[in-house]
C-alpha cells in the first residue's frame, strides 16, 4: 500500500518525530511548583470544597492568586480558574486585594471579569467599596447587572439592611437602577443622580448613566 502523499514536503527532524518523556525534577522550580499548586487549588467547582481550598493558600500563595486574577485570556488562564481566584481575593481580604478587586470591577476587560469582581466584593461584607457595587446596578450588561444585585443582597445578609442603607445614603447621588432596587429591598429614600431626573426614553442624555434604555415607560424619574 502506498504511503499517503503530503500536500507539503515533510521537514526532516534530527532524531526522529518523536522523544523519550523527559521527568523533570520540580524541586529545582520551586515558582511553578507553587503556580500549579495553586492552579489546582482554584480548579474547585464544589462551593464548600472551595472555600477549604481557600483556607488552603498561604501568604505566599496569595501572591500567585493575586496575579492569576489579573492574567487575561491572552495569558492562556483558563476562565474558571480566574474567576475562583478573584473569588479566593475576597476570603480573607488584605487591603492589596481589595484593592484589585475594586480595580477589576470597575477596569476589568470584559463584563465577566467585572461582574465576578463584584461578586467578590459583596462577598467581603465591608462597606468600604458599596460604591462600584451599586454602580454595577446600572451596567448594560445583563450579567453585570445581576453580579452586582447579588453583591448587595450578599452585603446586606453579612451585615445588615439598616447598615447598607445608611452607607448607600452617605454615597449622595446614585443610578436609577440602583435607587429602585434599594428602595423595592429596604424602603430606600436616598437621592437619585440628577442627570436622572426628568430623562426619557427619547431623550439622548444620561441615558447610558442611568440605564434609561432598559427601564420601563417614557418617563424614567419625574
């Protein structure tokens, strides 16, 4: 039987196609020895399991997880394991992971990066970052818009409503989503960003800042 023909010439290779596996002694790489100790550590899925895995990590470890939270998809990190290591910022937080996980909410590159911030940031019960949460409240994206109401109902439950309506309040001005929301869960009487008042839905301005585009009726806020 004739060999299949190549439709390019084949490239010699000294040695053959193919090699004998190698074993590589990991104790020389002590730094991807932690990277891939970690990497299965954030490989959790089951909730429980991963918060054991997250009591797991080190000081050391932290740093690893820290700087798989910001690794985009042009590093090859799996998408899953990112979003556990944002997560794992949030268990435990020092004021350099809330930090990047303020800056992921708000700067993340795409709407899955910043929404899984913001679950993480509900999840810290502090009050020190409500601020990109309820922001979150008015983003386009569906997804987003459902981290961030999760964030808050996670906050609430850490803390209490009283206390997050204080807090919200101390804010001043606000989206228009996340007055509505706030007011539907805790009686919410704070004040709505003025671009707000008085949009419509013809109406070009404000209306990426207060979701006008998404919301129900001609007239948003009278």
């Amino acid at each position: 039987m004739n060999e299949p023909r190549h439709p390019e010439p084949q490239q010699e290779i000294a040695g053959g196609p193919s090699r004998r596996s190698t074993v590589v002694d990991r104790s020389s790489l002590p730094a991807i020895a932690g990277r891939e100790r970690v990497s299965s550590l954030l490989r959790t899925h089951d909730l429980v399991e991963a918060e054991r895995a997250f009591d797991e990590l080190t000081s050391a470890d932290r740093a690893i997880v820290r700087l798989i939270a910001r690794e985009s998809a042009a590093f090859g990190t799996e998408p899953s394991v990112r979003y556990s290591a944002i997560a794992a910022l949030a268990h435990n937080a020092s004021a350099e992971d809330l930090n990047l996980l303020t800056d992921l909410a708000r700067f993340g590159e795409d709407f899955y990066v910043r929404g899984h911030a913001l679950l993480a940031l509900g999840s810290t019960g502090t009050y020190a970052h409500l601020e990109p949460v309820l922001r979150g409240l008015n983003a386009e994206e569906p997804f987003k818009r459902a981290a961030a109401s999760m964030a808050l109902g996670a906050l609430a439950k850490r803390t209490s409503a009283e206390a997050l309506r204080a807090h919200a309040t101390a804010l001043g001005a606000m989206p228009l989503r996340a007055h509505r929301l706030l007011t539907r869960w805790f009686g919410f009487r704070g004040e709505v960003d003025p671009v707000c008042r008085g949009v419509s839905r013809q109406a070009g301005e404000g209306l990426d800042r207060c979701g006008g585009r998404l919301d129900v009726g001609a007239v948003l806020v009278q």
